[in-house]
C-alpha cells in the first residue's frame, strides 16, 4: 500500500496511536497578553512547546507531526511582527536541525517558498537534505502555506507535468502533485487556543480527519494535553462512510479469525 493513502478511494487502517497529527499552534499572542508581555513573546514561548510535543511524539511512536508555524494569510499581521516570525523559523532551522538530525527526525517544509529570502531557502534544502533519511519521525512544518495554495499548485504542476490531463482527471492522478504526497493523511487535527476552524490548513488531506479543539493556549500546551487530545481520538468511531453495525460486523469478524488462529 502506498504511504498516501486517499481515504476517499480506500478504507484505511484506523490503529489506537495515530499516525499523523495535525495542529494548528494557535494562541500565542493572548498567551502573552495575559501576561502583559508584547505578542511576540508568546511566539518565543509558542517554540519551546514546539520541542515538548514533537519529543512526546516521538516517544509515543507518532510517525508524522504536522505543525502550522504560518500561513498564506498571517502576511496580513502587522509588519514587525511577520518579520519577528521570519526571523525566529529562521533561528530555529539554524539552531535546531542538527538536534533534530540526532534524534533520527525527517524534517520537511510544506508552502509556498517564492516570498522568503534566499538565505531562508537555502536554509531549508540543506536541513531537509540533512534529515531525509531520517526514520524516527517525519516533522513537517507548514510555512506560508494554505490549504487552496496547495491544491492550486497542484493541480498546475500535474497539468505541466502531464498535460493530457487537461481533458479530464480524478483524485487519484492529482494526489501526487499535493504537497504532503510523502505522509498518510491525518488522523487527528488538533487546535489549540479555542477557535473552531480549519483556517485554510490542510483541506484536501483533512478529509476524514478527527477534529480536537481546545482552549489551552499554544505556550501552555504540555504532554498531558496532547495526551487528552490522543485519548479524545481513541475513544471516536472513524466509519468512513460506513454504517456502525458494518464496523461491528467486521470487528467480530476479526476476533473469530483470531481465536480460530490461537486454537
Ligand atoms: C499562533 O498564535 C501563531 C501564529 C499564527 C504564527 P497567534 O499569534 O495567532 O495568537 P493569538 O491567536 O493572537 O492569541
Ligand atoms: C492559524 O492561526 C495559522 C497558524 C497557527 C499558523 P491564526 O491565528 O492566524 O488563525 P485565524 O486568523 O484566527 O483564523
Ligand atoms: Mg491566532
């Protein structure tokens, strides 16, 4: 089976540890409004929960993380302020690749690249070309990226790639032009900091994923709250378009199979 694998198209596995979580790191600017403190300290604090949740998830045998660091509209926020965020995923490739290359993490940059600085660029090839062996877990991190920015690029790089297609396509044949081709689709998307919406994250590949929101602030964000958000998803029944009575059906089915085999 394919690592991307369209829940669309095929049933896929549904194990108790998800495979891939998704999160929306968001409330870092109340975070430090609470605390009298400038916005952009809430980001520098936003960043040591960075390094917490992607150690738990390692530890917990997560295969992919998926972090929305900035998207396509964050442009919009007052210019000190997209400089300061620059400038911090900048400091961070350059401090904490080689941390990251230790711990035997793949790291991959997801978004539209054309609007950052050379320097920032080429610090993400050589980190992504450091890391791309790596098999402990994939951390991917989605900057200046949108949800219809990355369907849109898609769908032009395939018709370039394949212009035949042109005449017609379906899911199947756009799926490998999307940027997150290398990693299953989401199991659970988490989002902290209490809003209830997806924001232009993942669209296309967030189509059968298990929605968690919290009110906890991104900075405040710890393992046992990530804990809470797995928990959360253990206890939800993923149909995918099936009724409950056919999962039981074949959950029953499973055990004979089993008890047959220990026979
Ligand atoms: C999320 O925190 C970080 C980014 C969007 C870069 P916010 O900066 O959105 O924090 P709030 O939502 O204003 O509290
Ligand atoms: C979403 O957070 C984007 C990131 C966390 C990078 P925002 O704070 O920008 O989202 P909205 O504007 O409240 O929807
Ligand atoms: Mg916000």
């Amino acid at each position: 089976m394919p690592i991307f694998q369209s829940s669309t198209r095929t049933i896929p596995d549904a194990p108790g540890v998800p495979s891939h979580i998704a999160i929306i790191m968001d409330g870092n600017g109340r975070w430090a409004k609470q605390r009298f403190l400038p916005r952009v300290a809430g980001h520098q604090r936003g960043v040591e929960t960075v390094r917490d949740v992607v150690r738990a998830c390692r530890e917990l045998g997560i295969g992919y993380l998926t972090l929305f660091a900035f998207s396509s509209e964050n442009w919009r926020r007052p210019a000190d302020e997209v400089t300061f965020l620059m400038q911090l995923f900048l400091k961070m490739l350059e401090r904490e690749v080689i941390k990251l290359h230790d711990n035997n993490i793949r790291l991959r940059i997801i978004g539209d690249r054309s609007h950052f600085d050379d320097k920032l660029n080429q610090r993400i090839t050589e980190a992504e070309l450091l890391t791309a062996n790596n098999t402990s877990l994939t951390l991917t991190v989605a900057a200046n990226y949108g949800g219809r920015w990355d369907i849109t690029q898609a769908v032009q790089t395939m018709l370039r790639a394949r212009p035949e297609l042109a005449a017609g396509f379906g899911e199947a044949e756009l799926e490998p032009y999307l940027s997150m081709n290398y990693a299953p689709e989401p199991d659970l998307f988490i989002r902290t900091g209490g809003e209830q919406r997806i924001s232009n994250f993942l669209l296309w590949q967030m189509a059968y994923t298990e929605l968690y929101f919290t009110d906890t602030l991104w900075p405040a964000f710890d393992r046992n709250a990530l804990q809470a958000a797995i928990h959360s998803y253990q206890k939800r029944e993923r149909r995918f378009g099936r009724t409950s009575e056919q999962l039981q059906g074949e959950q029953l089915k499973n055990e004979q199979a089993q008890a047959k085999k220990d026979r």
